[in-house]
C-alpha cells in the first residue's frame, strides 16, 4: 500500500492594510518580475470591493524555527459596472468570453511563489483556499491572465484546471501574447480540493 506523508499548509488570510504590506515585502523576493505592486497601489485597487489576500508560511529550511512567506495570492471582484479603467478594458476585452451581467466575477490579480519553494504545492493550497472563499462568497467565476512565455504560471494554471477562455496575439512577439484563462466555481469544485491546510484570519 503506498504511504503519503501528510503536509499541511500553512495559510494567513490578511485584512487590507496588513495585507499590502506582506505583498509589498514578499514581491521583493520576485527578481524576475522588474514591476513590483507597493502597498499604496495594492490598498488603492483592493479598496471598496470584495477582495482576498492570502500568504503560504514555511520555515526556512537552514533555520527552521525562522518561518517565513513563501507563496502569496491576491484577487478581487470585478463590479459591473465597473470604474477602474485597467478593469475596464479588461472588461472590454473579455465581454465575449466571460458574462459579467448579473454574475459575481473574481479576478486573480497577482501571485507567485518563491523560487526555493515552487514544486511543492504552496499555490494549489492557496488557490483552493481562494475558491472557497469565492464561493462562500457566492462568487461565480475566477478569472486570470498571463503571458504566453510565463510558462510555468501557465503550466500551473492547466493543473489547477483553469481553461484559456481568450488568446491575444501579441504581433511583434509571439511570447509577449496575452493568455486569459477562467474557471467557473461550482460546488462540486470543492470536492477537487486536496491540500490539508490552516487558516489564520490576521491580524489575529
Ligand atoms: C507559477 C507558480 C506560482 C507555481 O507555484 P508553485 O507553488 O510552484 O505551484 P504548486 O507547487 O502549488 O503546483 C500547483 C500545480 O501546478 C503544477 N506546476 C507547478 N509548476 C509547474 C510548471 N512549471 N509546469 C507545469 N506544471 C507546474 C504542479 O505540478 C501542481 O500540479 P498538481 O497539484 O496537479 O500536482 C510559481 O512557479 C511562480 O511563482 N512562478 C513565477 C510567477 C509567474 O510566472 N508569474 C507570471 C505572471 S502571471
């Protein structure tokens, strides 16, 4: 019989202000990516809508007493109507693909996991714990976009079975392609979850 060693992740579910100042400090471990979100820019997008900012906590593994963020997650709604012109266009840019009309739509906006950690299912505990968040919250759908040459986000988001809903050819360069990907949220969605996890509402 084959044995599985349990792990259990280990999740913080931040309140606004606290929260964009984790995503501030845990971007800074993101080298590849050169435009980095502050925590005004963070507070000022989250601000007034429904939203979710979650962090994956593990201990550093030359010093395990040290625990540390590892992997992070953030989404909110997308209000119909809506104001903020980047949603706008992302709006306009997936009115064919996505309904919005009387439907909760959730937009991933921005996550990663640190390089020393990837492989290890922090992101697929941090995306389940998000889809059940969004259906508590009677969210509909999870929308994302990526770039055809973010490969591994990519490879990631068809594991965690989201479907390429739009492909936006980018003429010049074929890897700087948009790729928006959806996942629509039924309850059956929570039976695919199989990340043991704990939650901790922050502040505590
Ligand atoms: C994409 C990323 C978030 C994945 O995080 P992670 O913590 O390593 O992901 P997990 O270990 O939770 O893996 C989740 C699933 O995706 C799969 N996966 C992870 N990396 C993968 C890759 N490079 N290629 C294919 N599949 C991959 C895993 O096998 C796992 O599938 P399973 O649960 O069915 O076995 C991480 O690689 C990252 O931060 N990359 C840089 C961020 C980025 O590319 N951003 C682009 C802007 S959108």
């Amino acid at each position: 019989m084959p044995f599985f060693l349990a792990v259990e992740y280990h999740i913080k579910h931040y309140d606004l202000e606290q929260g964009a100042l984790e995503i501030q400090y845990i971007e800074e471990y993101f080298g590849e990516f050169p435009r980095k979100k502050t925590a005004t820019e963070i507070v000022r997008r989250l601000e007034g809508r429904a939203h979710i900012i979650l962090l994956a906590t593990a201990p550093l593994p030359d010093d395990p007493g040290s625990v540390v963020p590892v992997s992070f997650k953030v989404a909110h709604e997308i209000k119909h109507p809506e104001t903020e012109p980047k949603l706008v266009d992302l709006m306009h840019r997936l009115h064919e693909y996505v309904h919005f009309d009387g439907r909760r739509v959730l937009y991933t906006w921005i996550g990663g996991t640190r390089r020393d950690w990837r492989g290890q299912g922090f992101f697929r505990a941090l995306t389940e714990q998000q889809e059940l968040w969004a259906i508590e919250q009677g969210f509909d759908e999870i929308v994302v976009k990526t770039k055809n040459k973010f490969y591994d986000m990519r490879g990631t988001l068809d594991h965690l079975r989201f479907e390429v809903v739009k492909y936006e050819r980018n003429a010049l360069d074929n890897a700087e392609s948009k790729v928006y990907l959806s996942k629509k949220l039924v309850p059956e969605t929570i039976s695919t979850h199989r990340s043991a996890k704990t939650v901790v509402q922050m502040p505590v």
